[in-house]
C-alpha cells in the first residue's frame, strides 16, 4: 500500500510542476514582450526540468533521514536483544547452579530429571536464537576475508620444503581460536596455532607437518617460533589493557629437548609480566611420564605465576592434588569423546565423579572439537566449564 501512495504523490507533484511551468510560460510574455514564440516552450521545459531536479533533491535527503532513523531503530532492537540473551544465559547458568544444590540436598532423581530437560531445551532456545542472531549479522558482511587455501596436494617431501622455507624465509603464521565459556558462550581464551606458508600463500597445518617436523627433527623450531609469536601478542594486549588469556602449546617433542626446555624457562623467567595471560599447554603423556628435571622447570615455571593445561588425554586417571599444586588449571578432553560417554550410564557415573574431582582441585574442564549444537546439547546437563571448536569460531590468523 505504501510504495502505490508514494507513486501517486510524485505523480501529483509532477503534475503541480508541470501545471506552474505552463502558468509562468503564459504569464510570461505578457510581462516580457520580447520574450516569445519557442522561447516561451523553451523556458516552460527548463523550469520544469528544474523543478523535477529539486523535487529529486528533497524525495533523497527524505528518504536518506528515514533510512538513518531505521538503522537507528535497528541497533536499538539488535543491543536490546542482545542483552536478553546475556541475561537468558546468565540466568540458565543460575537453574544449573540450583538443580545441582537441590540434587545435592537429596532432590528425587525424577524431579531433577524432569526440571534438567527444561533447562536443557531451554537452553538450546536460547542458544539456537544466539546462532541465527549471528547467522544474519555473519550474512551482511560481504566482504569478509576468505581464509587461506590449505596446500592439499603436497607429498612428504614437498611439506618438509614448505616447512623447511618457511623457518628460512619467516613464513610461519600465528592463528588462534576462542575458548568461550559455557553455557554463556563469552569468549573467554584463545589458543594458539601456527601455520606455515609457502610462497604462493597457501597455508600447511599442524596435522600435515608434525609427523615430518618430528622426524626431521623441526618441532623445536616452531614451537621457538610459536612461543616468540604468542609472547609478542600477549604483550600487545596487555598494552591495550585487554584482559584475555591465550593457550600456547609446547610440544612433547620440545619437552624432550631438555636444554632447549630450560633455556625456554629462563626466557619466560624474563618476562614474567605476561603470566597472568599466558597458559602453557602440555600432552597428558609427557606430563603423566615426566623426570625429576622438567619437574623442576614446571616447577619454576609455576612459582612464576604461569598456569598450566593439559591436552590429547587418553586416560581419566589424574593427580589431582598434584595438578592443583603445579597450577593445572585446565583439561581439555575431546567433545564427542565425552558426549558418547555420557550416554551410557557406567561412564557416565565416572565422567561426573572426575568432573567433581576436577572442580575441587581448581581445574577447569574444556570439551574441545565441538563442532556442533547436538554435541554441545549433550554436555550441558554436565556442566563443561569451557568449549572449543568449530561451532564458536576457526582459528583465523592473528593480527597486530
């Protein structure tokens, strides 16, 4: 209805402009004499020629301020609906908190069941709305960089020359990916990867080249060059007053190498500003094999103030109360691994006796490799501090 009583106002405009322009070219040459003739026609198709271009002028400058007053509008409702959210996830993080005291006050298993699918399906609203909100904003950003093209067609000997010029030539990339917190999705860490470039810009990841590295004995190499990338952004941050940690891994082929190992602490020991916002990231099976020696250097590394994290687990049996002395404050365990093994009912009773264990030595619980809203939905109900993966962002290069 709108666009046809638009279209009838400029055709009544029109008509009162052309309606003037033919007055003014009759009154015309009776007040100008000289003036006659085509010249009459003539001056009759200026003024309504100019007319239309005012016309035009003022019907833009009306149309750009009720666009402004709608985009206006727009982020009023987008910041409105963004604070709902929040507050809908703070708020489910709250029956969570409840469920799990009443269950601990000896709430029957059926009521807690019952109330915990609520929350559950709750959840997933809230959360289903969260994407979609971010699916649109995601939608208007056309220009948006297109991540870099994996070399794919590369046998061993063609990785090892990309990895090998890549040290040469500096071409090794830091990328890094949120860890946000869960249920509320804030974006809470980031870990770090690298990427190695070759001189068409194509990209090798880690599951490409560390095999290689190992064996040509590289690894060392790039986790120097990963430790010097993450020191160099966490100092950035920093001056810019963001707080935001950031996972840095350390191979276990770097943990091997004993004066390289050493030599990396007394580095960190001069820049020990950067604890606060720096996580170190070692393999359960080094850290569950490990010597009296890098003993000691976690050990220093700790009474630093650095914290640690402890990743590829393959076994549920931890030192507790090591891991809380040596500041582990964080387990990343694979998402589907525990969603699969909280669906059958002996493992899962051993899930929740380590998650208790965990929270009550002070270490956090990070399902990595989450990569889909069904997955997510079966850990809810387990209280995972923290998620990783696909489902909350790729690692995308990092930027100065």
């Amino acid at each position: 209805m709108a666009p046809s009583m638009s279209l009838v106002r400029h055709v009544l405009i029109a008509l009162c402009y052309a309606a003037v322009a033919v007055v003014t070219a009759l009154t015309l040459p009776r007040l100008v004499p000289a003036v006659a003739g085509p010249s009459v026609i003539m001056i009759g198709g200026v003024l309504f020629v100019g007319f239309a271009l005012l016309h035009e002028v003022f019907a833009r400058l009306e149309d750009g301020g009720r666009v402004a007053e709608e985009l206006f509008d727009l982020r009023l409702a987008h910041g409105e609906v963004s604070r709902e959210l929040n507050a809908a996830r703070g708020e489910i993080s709250r029956l969570h908190q409840t469920l799990e005291e009443a269950k601990g006050r000896g709430a029957s298993d059926a009521a807690y069941d019952a109330l915990a699918v609520e929350v559950r399906v709750l959840q997933d609203l809230v959360e289903r709305v969260s994407a979609n909100k971010r699916g649109g904003e995601a939608r208007r950003e056309p220009h948006a960089p297109k991540p870099p093209a994996i070399a794919r067609d590369l046998d061993d000997a063609g990785i090892l020359n990309v990895v090998r010029d890549g040290l040469r030539a500096d071409r090794i990339d830091l990328y890094l990916q949120p860890v946000v917190s869960l249920p509320q999705r804030q974006r809470r860490f980031y870990e770090a990867f690298t990427r190695i470039r070759d001189g068409e810009g194509k990209i090798v990841v880690p599951d490409q080249y560390i095999s290689i590295a190992e064996r040509e004995g590289l690894v060392t190499a790039i986790d120097n060059m990963l430790l010097f990338r993450c020191v160099q952004l966490v100092r950035k941050t920093q001056r810019s007053n963001r707080k935001m940690g950031f996972f840095c891994n350390v191979s276990a082929h770097t943990l091997a190498d004993s004066a390289f190992f050493r030599e990396f602490v007394d580095f960190m020991a001069r820049n020990a500003e950067l604890a606060p916002d720096m996580i170190f990231e070692f393999p359960q099976s080094v850290i569950v094999g490990r010597d009296p020696e890098l003993d000691r250097n976690l050990s220093r590394l700790a009474a630093m103030g650095f914290r640690f994290s402890m990743d590829q687990v393959q076994s549920l049996r931890f030192d507790y109360e090591w891991m809380n002395e040596s500041r582990f404050k964080f387990v990343k365990i694979d998402a589907r691994t525990l969603a699969t093994q909280l669906k059958e009912p002996d493992a899962q009773g051993v899930l929740r006796t380590v998650k208790r264990a965990l929270r009550a030595a002070g270490v956090n619980l990070v399902a990595e490799k989450l990569e889909s809203e069904a997955v997510l939905l079966d850990l809810l109900d387990f209280q995972v501090d923290f998620g990783q993966g696909y489902l909350f962002g790729e690692p995308r290069l990092a930027r100065a």
